[in-house]
C-alpha cells in the first residue's frame, strides 16, 4: 500500500526528539512492507519563507501536500497532528483521490481547548480518528458514518533500545523527566511526588524542574539505564485554573512517556 503520512518531522531540532511517535509510524508501516512518503508539514511551511510569516509557509505547505498527493496517489494518508493542513487541501485530495482512505491520530489530552478544536478541525473530513484516550470522553469527537478509535502509545524497538530488565546496580532507584519548565505550581502531583520521593529516601534522578534542565535527544535513552525505576506522572490539571480532568478524559491515557519506559523495559509506576 502507498502511505503518505503527514506529521511534524521535528527537523528544527536537528535529531533532538528522534523519537517521536510519528518516526515509530513511519518505521511500522515500512517493516510491513509499505511504501511510505513523509511529509513534515511543520518543516514545509517553515521553509517556504525566510521572514517567518506564518500564513504564507501554511498556503506553501498545502500547496505541497495537493502535489504530494498528485504525485504519490496514496492509498491511505495518515495525519499524526498536521496541523499545517487545512480542510479544503483534505477536500482536494479526495477529489484527486476518490478511493483514498484518511485517518488522523492525536497523542494529547483531550480535555485542552486548543487540542479538542485540533482534532475537531479534520473529524468531517477523515474516515477515521485514533487518539490515547479510551472511553466516553471520546464520544465529543463522534460523527455519523466516522470511527473514533483508542490507539494506545506506540513502541518501536529500535528506538525503545534499552533492556532495562537485564542490568545490573544502576546508579539510581527511580528515574523522571518532566516535558515544561514554566507554569507548575508545587502542589501539581508532578512536581511533589518527586520530591516526596527524594525526601523519603528514594534516589530519583530528575529533570525538567526544580530548576533542572529538560532531558531530551540520546541521552535521554542513555539516562534512562542509570536507574531501576521509571515514574510516570501524566497531566491532570487543565492548563490556568488547576481544575482536574473529567474522568471521563483520562481514561486509559498516558504521556508518550510510558512507551519510553515500558518499552525500555523499565519497572514502570505510573497513575490512574
């Protein structure tokens, strides 16, 4: 099958964030034998202007997606969070392509605004949605005749490279990095629970807070086998006010975080 997947390539950050879910798609597809075309959406349109005006890279980049699609004739093009592609440029593809099948996959909390009108964007215009969270919070992405699908966080074994359960006296007992620096109030479980740990006799190597910095690129692999344990403290709180998420929106989801470590084969604690 010819796969045009769409997703942001993270190429700014020159191999930083390698592991990102969407190169594990793209590694998937291909060990099953497809012929797949990536298009970082993100990296079109940031090429196309050296003035970084927004609204010109964005009309490049969709110009470039019709021609892709021209070109390539996929058989299925998946978006992995294309958020440079507009609704008529999916439009025009299924005119081009009348027996393509789309699908969109979303890896982040479905309770932020700005995530919510992000996949909403595209739900008309796609066959199907997969997104990390399961249950009844999906239904407000519901349409007649669409699929809204749990898709749990990817593994992908050569980039989760780490045997974790084969070693020996690692340095640490417990390992956990934080993706923000900015806006955490202390009593957010992602920050107190480590230091809870730290205070209580536990050697957690941290990052990301506390005025450590974020752990990214190969070392972050690297650091992970320095330690026995991995935390897992996924978001809860809605972004300002602090309100906890409907249950119904945390259901089954995990930060990408647990793919890293369950992948590695780290012993994992995570939260419900």
């Amino acid at each position: 099958m010819r796969i045009l997947l769409v997703g942001n390539g993270n190429l700014k950050h020159r191999g930083e964030r390698y592991y990102d879910q969407c190169a594990k798609l793209f590694n998937g597809f291909v060990r099953n034998g497809h012929n797949v075309f990536f298009l970082s959406d993100r990296d079109v349109a940031r090429s196309a202007t050296f003035l970084k005006i927004k609204k010109i890279g964005i009309k490049y980049c969709n110009k470039y997606f019709i021609d892709v699609c021209k070109n390539f004739k996929p058989e299925l093009i998946l978006f992995y969070h294309a958020d440079m592609i507009n609704p008529e440029s999916i439009f025009e593809a299924r005119r081009i392509l009348p027996n393509v099948k789309i699908a969109q996959f979303n890896v982040d909390i479905i309770f932020n605004p700005h995530n919510i009108e992000r996949i909403s964007s595209k739900l008309d215009y796609v066959d199907a949605t997969f997104i990390t969270t399961a249950g009844t919070g999906l239904k407000k992405f519901s349409r007649p005749n669409k699929i809204v699908s749990f898709l749990p966080n990817i593994v992908d074994s050569s980039i989760e490279w780490p045997q974790c359960f084969k070693l020996e006296n690692q340095e640490n007992d417990m390992f956990w990095a934080l993706r923000a620096l900015k806006n955490f109030r202390e009593d957010d479980r992602r920050i107190s629970y480590p230091l809870y740990l730290q205070a209580n006799g536990v050697k957690i190597d941290f990052h990301g807070m506390k005025g450590k910095p974020l752990l990214y690129d190969a070392r972050y692999f690297e650091t992970i086998t320095k330690s026995k344990m991995g935390l897992n403290l996924s978001q809860v709180w809605t972004r300002g006010n602090y309100n906890k998420a409907a249950e119904e929106d945390l259901y089954l989801y995990s930060s990408d975080r647990i793919s890293h470590y369950m992948g590695s084969g780290l012993l994992t604690f995570t939260t419900t």
